[in-house]
C-alpha cells in the first residue's frame, strides 16, 4: 500500500500554467506586472524577495474566487494579493516539500504563505481572514532560469 500512496501522490492529473508574474521594488511598493522574468537564487530580478525559503511567493489562480467570496467581493486580482506567481491548473499544496519546474528555474516549495496585514486594507475588514488558507505558498529557488507568461508548471 505505501507504495500506491507514493504513485498516487506523485501523479498529478495535467500540467499547471503560469498565469501572472508581479514584481514589488520594495515592500510597500506597488505591483508591477511583466510578461517575463529571471529567476536567481534571491528571487525574481525586479522584487524586494530575499534568498532562502521565501525567495518566491505562488498563488494558484482557483483560490482567488473562493478569497473573494470570504472577502464579500465579486472577484479579486492577482496584485491585490502581492504574491510573485499566479498558476493554475497544478495543486500546489501537493507539491510541498517538492520541486516544481517554472519555464527554466526550478522551485522548492517549502511551506504556506501567510496573509500580511495589508489584506486588511487590499480586500477590506476581515481580508486577513479571507486569505487564511489561501494565502499560497513561498518557495526557494532551487535552479535560475528565466519564466514566461504560459510557461509550463510541473513537478521536477
């Protein structure tokens, strides 16, 4: 049986997408939206991340519906939530503690990523709460390379 959990949980129905990549100079500093990015070992050319396990922030596209309806908005954006990638269609959360390949830079997912005070004032009160469990996941950077808008998210 242990085997058949270990195929299981390696098995993933298709290939996720990069949907969005956001850039933030400094912490406090509004969102910048590129088509592209360079992934190096302190994270994404362009953004305040710092090297280690919190180098890259990830948000899957699905959880921003279920976020608004918890928030009492009809929808909310991928920059309101200042994460660095948005990807779909690949569960992150089954790739904990796992490699996940971004166009040519490779991830370690390490852990949930938690709301900051901040959805307080993006989504309005209670948007911390609204975020709790959805807030993605921060990861570090295990190879360099470059990402694309429509890359391919996979395990590695």
């Amino acid at each position: 049986m242990k085997g058949q959990l270990g195929e299981m949980m390696a098995r993933h129905a298709r290939a996720g997408q990069l949907d969005w990549i956001g850039l933030r100079a400094e912490r406090y500093a509004a969102m910048n939206v590129v088509d592209q990015a360079e992934v190096l070992g302190a994270g994404l050319i362009g953004d305040h991340g710092r090297a280690g396990k919190r180098a890259v922030t990830l948000i899957q596209a699905e959880h921003l519906p279920v976020i608004a309806a918890f928030a009492g908005r009809d929808n909310v954006t991928p920059d309101a939530l200042r994460r660095n990638l948005m990807v779909s269609g690949l569960n992150l959360l089954a790739l904990r503690k796992g490699l996940l390949r971004v166009g040519d830079a490779v991830l370690e997912i390490h852990g949930p990523c938690p709301p900051c005070s901040r959805m307080e004032k993006e989504l309005g009160p209670g948007g911390y709460n609204a975020m709790r469990g959805h807030g993605g996941w921060y990861a570090s950077v295990a190879t360099p390379g470059v990402i694309h808008i429509g890359d391919a998210v996979v395990p590695a």
